[in-house]
C-alpha cells in the first residue's frame, strides 16, 4: 500500500479539524505534480497529515484517503479561493479527495526533527525549497516516522 504526505495551513484545516469532521474533501490542490499524486491515491491508503505555514510546522497525526480522486468542486466555486476560471463542469483540471481522521499524535513532530532523520534524507519534505502539499512517503520513511511518535 503507498503512503502519503499531505500539507494543510492548520488555520484552514487541522488535524483536530479533521478528527472533528471525521471526514472531509481535500481540495484546492493547485500544482500539477501534487493533483497527480492524487490522482494516484487510492481509497484506504494512509497519509501522514503535516501542518505548514504555522509557528511549529511538523507531522500532528494519519489520516486515510477514504475517496478515490474526482474533479475538484473548489475550481467551479466563484467564491472560493481555488476558483479557476479556465475549468468548467466538462473540463476540470484539478482533482480532489475525500480524507478521513485515523489518529493525533500525542505531540507534533517538528519539521526540524524530521530533517535530522538519516532515514528521511530522501523525502522531498526535507529538502530545502520543496513546496509540494502532496507527496509520496516510501514504506520506510512511514516507518522510521512512526518510530518518532
């Protein structure tokens, strides 16, 4: 089963936001390389939720993609943020999926924490300059994560 990497603001959604909802639909995913690795998930397929552009970025809990990839409702929405006046309901180049609340970690784990793993050297998170939102994780970067809860 792959794994998976997802970025929100937790001011727009967060891990205690989702464990709220229990479920919710992931959009707004507007760079072409992210909307692919969607469109590669697959439902049951687990994800670690990561909390970026906040004081303390880092890992804050799993959650599971609980639908499959479908086009993105956010880029047809006027009033939404993501709107994209180039999409129409027969064209929509973005996608989108539904996610679901598995588990909070007991305390974020820091982004810095996470550069200083030798076993994550290879995950683009870590790198300086990677602002993908969605990545893959290898079956050995999810467990050496896990190992740091």
């Amino acid at each position: 089963m792959p794994y998976w990497l997802m970025k929100s603001e937790p001011d727009e959604l967060s891990i205690h936001d989702l464990q709220r909802l229990g479920q919710t639909c992931w959009d707004g995913v507007r760079n072409y390389q992210a909307r692919n690795f969607m469109r590669n998930m697959q439902a049951g397929d687990l994800l670690f939720f990561y909390h970026s552009s906040c004081p303390q970025p880092g890992i804050a809990g799993i959650a599971r993609v609980a639908r499959t990839a479908y086009p993105d409702p956010a880029a047809l929405d006027p009033a939404s943020p993501y709107f994209d006046t180039k999409a129409s309901a027969t064209k929509n180049p973005w996608s989108a999926v539904d996610v679901e609340f598995v588990e909070t970690f007991k305390q974020l784990i820091p982004l810095a924490e996470l550069k200083a793993q030798s076993a994550l050297l290879e995950l683009p998170l870590v790198h300086k300059g990677s602002r993908l939102s969605v990545m893959p994780v290898s079956a050995e970067e999810w467990a050496a994560v896990l190992a740091m809860r």
